[in-house]
C-alpha cells in the first residue's frame, strides 16, 4: 500500500514538472537572455495563454536584433494576433 502512494506521489509531481515547464518556457527564455533579447518570462506566459506561440516571436526577435533591428516583443504578438506573418 505505500509503494502505490509513492508511485502516486511521483507520478503527480512528474505532471506538476511538466505543467510548469510547459507554461514556463524557461528552455526559450535563457536562449533569447543569451542572444541578447530582453523578455520576461511573464511576457513568455501571457503569450501562451493568449494562444501565441512563443517561440515565433522569440526566434523573430532574435534575429531581428541580429540584423541590428529593435523590435517590440508587444508589436509582434500584435501583428500575429491580426493575421500577418511574424517570420
């Protein structure tokens, strides 16, 4: 009987890992801090619940500072959300 309450205990904290990754893209987070891109992860967050893929706008923002250009993290979930093509 205890080692099907551990393995219960395990299994819940598996799920409550991944949850909390899955909202928290922490993982995309450090790779635009490394690039030099400046978002929080609240902004990360927002934009899932919003159903914005956080990963086209980080990667769109990471190579636009590459270019040299500066763009609103704001302005892009803006555009996407009306349709246009962020990439």
């Amino acid at each position: 009987m205890e080692i099907g309450i551990i393995a219960l205990i395990v299994f819940v904290s598996l799920f409550a890992i991944w949850l909390i990754f899955y909202f928290i893209p922490v993982g995309l987070w450090f790779s635009a801090l490394v690039s030099g891109v400046r978002i929080s992860l609240l902004q990360l967050i927002l934009m899932r619940w919003r159903k914005v893929p956080p990963s086209t706008i980080v990667s769109s923002m990471i190579e636009s500072t590459k270019a040299g250009l500066s763009l609103d993290p704001n302005e892009l979930e803006a555009h996407y959300l009306a349709g246009g093509n962020v990439t």
